[in-house]
C-alpha cells in the first residue's frame, strides 16, 4: 500500500477496567490495522481477543458502519430505511422535539444512554443537551451497578474511591467477589492477578478461568453472598481477627451486627451458601490476616438482594481495619471524580430548568407503553432492544406508531431498527476524546486515526448540532473538543496538554500507589463507616445488613446467570463476522447432574422458560457450572438469533433492593429438552 507508515498510539475506550494502549498503523493517512501498544502497562502490546478482531474487523467496515442519517420507510422494528441529509434530519427531530416540550413537556422525552463509549465527552457531553431540553433520563446504572453504588454509599460514602490496584504490591491476600476478571478484564486477569504476591480468593458460583486460577475459590449458590459475608466475620471474630481499635476509632454499628454475627457459624454458612465450612474458616483466615484487597465485582449485586450482599461484604475490610494503608482496601470502580474531574462540568445539571425525575430502565418497557407518560424516545451509546429486561415487552413498546424514536450508533442494530430517525456516530478511532480507567487511577489519550466512516459524526457534535437546531443558545451546548479535553486535562492536573498526552498514550496520575481512605475519613453521616445506617432506615431499609441468602429455585427451576461474553462486548461485536463464528449458537452451560437429570445431552437444544419469556439454546455439559444454575452469556442481537430474542427475554426486569436497578443474575427458568 502506498504512502508512508505511522503509529497512531490511542486508547480502547469500551466499558471494560482495562482500558488498553492501542497503536493503529496508519498508511497514506487510512488506518490499516489495530493493535495493542507494546508500551502500554495493561495491554502490553496484546489487545483482547474481541477487540483484536472487532478493531480490524466491523469498526472500520463501511459496509456495516451507518454512514449517513437515515430515516425509515418500513413498519417499526423492520430495519428499512433511506439515507436523508444531515440537514433533513436535524429539522425533522427538532420539530418533533420542540412540539413535544411545548404539549405535553419535555418529560414525555425519555433518554436511554449507558456506555457504547466510555471516553469521557464521548460518554457525556449529550447530558448537557438533555438536561437543557428538560428530558426524563432512564438512570443509565439501574441497567448496570446502581445497587452496589447505593450500599456502598449509605457504608463508605462513596462507592467510586476505591483501592488503586498497584497497591497489589503490598496485599497478603486479594478476593475478588463475584466479578470474573478472565472475561471482564483480561488483562488484569492475565498479569495483574497473576503477578500479585498475595492469595488470590475468588468468591464465584461459576468456576470461570479466573477461579480456577486462584489459590481459593469459594462457589456460593447465586445470592447468598449477604450469609457468606456474615460467616466469614463468624470466623473472623471467633479467631480474634477483629480489629476493635479500629472499630473503636472508625466504625459505628458493630455492636449491633455482632450478636447477628454471633450466630452465623460456618456449618450455618455451609447449609445456606453451599460453600464447605472449612473453605469458608480458610478464606477467613486468609482475609483477616492481610493486608487484603477485596474487589466487589458489578455481576455480585445483580440480585435481589444486592444492595443487602454489598453492606454485608463491605463490612470485612471495615471489622479488620483493612483500610488506610498500603496493599488494604476494597475496590467497585474508580470514577472520574477520584481523578479531580467534575461531573457536573461535564454534564452540565444547572442547566435543567426543573428537578430531575428519572426512572430505572426496569421500568422503562412500562412507561414506553404508556402513550401519556412518552412520545418520544432517544437511545444513544446503548442498544437498549438487546440489554434491556423484558425485551418481548419492550420492543412491543417500541412498536408505537407516535412514539417518536431516534437512535444514534454505528451499526444498524435492534433498536435502531425501531427508530424514525438514525444518526451516524463516528468510532473511537476518528475523534480526539480522552479515557479515565475506571481501574486503574490513569488518563488516557483517545486520538483520531482515521476520518469518520462517510457523515458520520462524534457523539458530542451531534448533540451540539442538534442544540443549534433546537433554537437554544447556552454555551455550554456548544464548547467545543479541544476546550473541553484542555480543561479536563487541568482538572486532573495533567500539564503539557493534549499533544504531550497523546505522545506517551497513558499516564499514571500519582507516581506512588494512593492509599485508599488515608486519613480515615469517609462521607457519611457520621464521618465515619456505617455497618448500620440512620440513612438506609429512613429511606425503609434495614439499618444493617442481614445474613440473608436467597430461597433456592423450586418445582425444577435453574437460576439463570448470564454475565459477560469473553467475545462480546455488552451488545457489541454481535454482528462481527468473525466473532459470530467463534461463538457459534448461543447457548446454555448445564452442569452434568443437572443435564443428565433433564435428559439434556451436549449440543441438544434445550427451552427455558419462565413468566416472562421462553427460548432455545443450545446446551453445552460443564463442570465450570454448579447444580441448579444455568449459564448463557449476555450480549447476542435478538434480531441475529433464530427466535428473534436473547435472554433478555427470560429476564422480569425485578428491582434490587437498592437503587430500583436490575436483578438479571436471579433470573428462574425451566429447562426441557426441544421435542
Ligand atoms: N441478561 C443480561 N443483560 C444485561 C447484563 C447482564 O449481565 N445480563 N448486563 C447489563 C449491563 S452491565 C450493561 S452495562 C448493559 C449494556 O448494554 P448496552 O449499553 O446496550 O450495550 P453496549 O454494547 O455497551 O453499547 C450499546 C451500543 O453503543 C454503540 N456505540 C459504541 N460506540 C458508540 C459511540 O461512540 N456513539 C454511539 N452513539 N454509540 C456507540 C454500540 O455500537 C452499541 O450498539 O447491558 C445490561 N444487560
Ligand atoms: N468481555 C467482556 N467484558 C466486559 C463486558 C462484556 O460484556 N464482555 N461488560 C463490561 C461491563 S458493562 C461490566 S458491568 C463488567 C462486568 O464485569 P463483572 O464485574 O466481572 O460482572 P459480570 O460479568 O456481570 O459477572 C461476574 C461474575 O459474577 C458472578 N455472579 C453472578 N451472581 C452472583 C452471586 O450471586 N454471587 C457471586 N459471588 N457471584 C455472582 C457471575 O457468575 C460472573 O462470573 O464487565 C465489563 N467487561
Ligand atoms: S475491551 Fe478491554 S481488554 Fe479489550 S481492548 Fe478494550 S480495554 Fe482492552
Ligand atoms: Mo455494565
């Protein structure tokens, strides 16, 4: 290929902790390959498997990418469409948009976003157009980790401070509960885990390859986490591992969790988790003599009770003083704030005219069928017709002939399959934007390596076309990207600007491991760390946690988990060539008791059902599942699968018990052979 070689360093910007280094070779100005930064700490010159193929694969295929605004000409939920000028579709969605806002109001325009893009304007700026308009905004983590961030505010304060992983350095033991790096962060699986000095325990119901790895892996059955967390303190206090001066110093409402304590043996742990007393006596020992790290993973609090499991394990690092010192601490995500970024900058809220009156996406299938409560609908960074609960219902929602619908993505998917109008957005590889790794406390640069596939456009200029079109005339709806990434760049202290940034790719924002909580002072009430909360009861709630475990599925039932895809990215990559076929079918992992009890063999089709949906997958016969759970990845297009759903299909959409988010891992189905 003619023209002169170069390397683009840039920064993989999915919603994965990784946040790799990428190179993109660069020939005669057209990006003709992606790979992983050689130099770069996480990826070290590998990228995942998914992402090494989607980047050279659907990213930059012209024919699959949406290269111009379109506008339907088919029946809703049919996909058929014709190309219409920028122009044309600006005026058509502002008039829609402005007859809406005048009667009934801008609250019957709902926005569902989540994190298509994590890049940091990418990812955000639209909100300033949103709070402008005065939309209702589907809470973008109800779909996600909302009832973990809920908990973990009503114990620490914050749910985003968490530890910063070099300390890894200095940890005797890590636990990572109910997340599974091996899939959702690779490359932490792959050298950060494995090149830690401590124990690694892992708190799993699935035997995934990061649990078969660990020195520990405890397999409790699906949301009976909240028991487990109260037998390790059992154990914790009998063997004198409690730390009382830290309590004495630090923490209130021990006293009144510890009678509770008193009772959860580890034979009573065993009988209500499924994990053997001694397993559960080894992990506390471990833990409790740290200094112990311990990850809360995002799949641990999709249950029910998940607000309750995550008060119940935060109290571990809080009763052994595992805080504020090196290799000590407890870990969810790393937000943006931790680095000095100010959201409201970002996102703008004072620009809403009136009080914000979100709603959860559990309820989101409800109010799209309300024809008072929604006229208009626009889905952006998320392909809410394959993530979302309910999906049958949901997508007949999005049926309505007068529910107006706008989508913008890169591909044609199924929600945008339902839209009236489509916009093109442009990919990470063809705009500047910075990343903020919600792991590790680093910035990245995202850089341009490529001209946008036909019109398409970033995210953020789309919104500020559409604020122009909508007549308002805030600055804020107009900064541009240069303004924007040199002022974040000074939140976070970064100095030498954009270039300087997109030259080294990734920096560590503090030379030296921070020390998570270091002067022990946490935002709550009291200042200090809440095991029982006067907040939690006032909002109805217990004031402490409880060592609840979930009833276990009767008459038949599985319980269904369904996490991360090793080769999808949330509902991304689906509709790769190559991806499709490394996966194959979707399917359905049964463990050989309970394959051999349903007469099911590997490779059978098998249906599960429940009250809220029923489909066919394919079964697959693994040890890495316990008896009585069923496990299908997330992540497959409805409209690719040969019944026109995923399990999204099986999932109630049940609220957790904290923060009105989704409860996907407690899904119950019956599984019986296909005749
Ligand atoms: N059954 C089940 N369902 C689940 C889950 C589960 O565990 N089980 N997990 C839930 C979780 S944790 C999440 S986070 C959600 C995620 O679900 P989604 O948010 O729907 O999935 P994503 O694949 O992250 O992003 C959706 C879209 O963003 C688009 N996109 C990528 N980059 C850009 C961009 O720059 N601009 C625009 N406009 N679009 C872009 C992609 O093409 C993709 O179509 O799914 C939830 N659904
Ligand atoms: N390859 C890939 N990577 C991804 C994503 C992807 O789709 N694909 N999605 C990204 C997103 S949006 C997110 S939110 C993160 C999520 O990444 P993680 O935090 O790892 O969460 P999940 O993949 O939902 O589930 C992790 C584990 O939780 C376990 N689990 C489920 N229920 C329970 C329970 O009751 N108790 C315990 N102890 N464990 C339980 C599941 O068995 C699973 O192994 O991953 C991100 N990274
Ligand atoms: S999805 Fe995660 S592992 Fe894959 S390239 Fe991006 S940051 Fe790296
Ligand atoms: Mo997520």
């Amino acid at each position: 290929m003619p023209g002169a070689k170069e390397h683009i360093r840039t920064t993989c910007p999915r919603d994965c902790y990784d946040a790799c280094g990428i190179v993109v070779i660069r020939r005669g100005g057209k990006a003709t390959k992606v790979l992983g930064d050689p130099e770069h700490p996480v990826s070290r010159g590998a990228l995942c498997g998914k992402c090494a193929l989607a980047y050279n694969g659907v990213f930059r295929d012209p024919t699959t990418r949406i290269a111009t605004p379109l506008h339907r000409v088919g029946p809703k939920g049919e996909g058929s469409f014709e190309p219409i000028s920028w122009e044309t579709a600006l005026t058509a969605v502002a008039e829609r948009l402005t007859n809406i806002a005048a009667d009934p109001g801008p609250e019957a325009i709902l926005h569902t976003h989540y994190t298509g893009t994590c890049s940091l304007i990418a990812g955000s700026f639209a909100e300033r157009f949103f709070n402008r308009l005065g939309a209702t905004e589907v809470e973008p983590d109800t779909i996600c980790n909302n009832a973990g961030h809920v908990a973990l505010g009503y114990v620490y304060g914050t749910s985003t401070d968490g530890f910063d992983p070099r300390t890894a350095r200095d940890a005797r033991c890590i636990v990572v509960w109910g997340a599974n790096p091996s899939t959702s962060a690779p490359h932490a699986h792959k050298h950060w885990l494995k090149e830690a000095p401590g124990k690694i325990i892992v708190v799993d119901p699935i035997r995934h390859p990061t649990a078969a790895a660990a020195d520990l892996h405890l397999q409790p059955f699906p949301g009976s986490d909240g028991a487990l967390a109260f037998a390790i303190v059992h154990v914790l206090r009998r063997d004198g591992l409690i730390n009382r001066d830290f309590i004495a110093a630090n923490v209130i409402g021990w006293e009144e969790v510890e009678p509770v304590v008193e009772g959860c043996d580890p034979a009573w742990g065993e009988e209500v988790t499924g994990v053997p007393a001694a397993v559960i006596e080894e992990a506390a020992r471990i833990y409790g003599h740290g200094p112990s790290l311990l990850w809360l993973g995002q799949g641990l609090q999709r249950q029910p009770m998940g607000g309750n499991v995550f008060r119940a394990c935060a109290m571990l690092p809080a009763v052994t003083g595992n805080l504020g010192k090196p290799g000590a601490g407890f870990y969810y995500l790393n937000g943006d704030a931790r680095r000095g970024i100010d959201g409201d900058y970002l996102r703008a809220p004072g620009l809403r005219r009136r009080p914000a009156q979100p709603i959860s996406h559990m309820d989101l299938p409800d109010r799209l069928a309300d024809r008072e409560g929604s006229r208009a609908l626009i889905s952006w960074n998320m392909n809410v017709a394959a993530s979302g609960p309910q999906q049958r219902r949901l997508r007949e929602a999005l049926t309505r002939e007068d529910l107006f619908t706008v989508v913008v993505d890169l591909f044609g998917t199924d929600t945008t399959d339902f839209a009236d109008i489509v916009l093109p957005a442009a990919s990470f590889l063809e705009f500047d934007d910075l990343v903020a790794s919600y792991f590790n406390l680093t910035i990245s640069a995202q850089v341009k390596a490529s001209e946008p596939i036909g019109e398409a456009l970033p995210n953020q200029e789309i919104f500020r076309r559409l604020a122009h079109a909508l007549g308002f005339t805030e600055p804020e709806l107009y900064e541009s990207d240069p303004e924007l990434i040199a002022t974040l760049l000074d939140q976070v202290g970064f100095e030498g600007g954009f270039a300087a940034l997109a030259e080294r790719g990734t920096v560590d924002l503090w030379p030296e491991p921070v020390i998570q909580f270091a002067d022990l002072t946490f935002a709550t009430p009291s200042g200090r760390i809440e095991i029982a909360s006067q907040r939690a009861a006032e909002d109805g709630l217990p004031r402490a946690p409880l060592p609840h475990a979930d009833a276990r599925p009767s008459g038949g039932r599985l319980r269904l988990l369904s996490p991360a895809s090793p080769w999808l990215m949330n509902d991304s990559y689906a509709n790769d060539a190559r991806i499709a076929e490394r996966i194959g079918p979707a399917s359905v992992a049964l463990n050989p008791e309970d394959a051999a009890e349903l007469g099911l063999a590997d490779g059978q089709d098998a249906r599960l059902s429940n009250e809220t949906g029923s489909l066919v997958l394919r079964v697959m016969v693994s040890e890495e599942v316990p008896p009585g759970v069923a496990l299908a990845h997330k992540g497959r297009w409805p409209k690719r699968e040969r019944e026109g759903a995923n399990v999204n299909t099986l999932n109630p959409g049940v609220k957790t018990d904290m923060g009105e988010s989704t409860s996907v891992h407690a899904v119950e189905v019956l599984v019986v052979p296909t005749p």
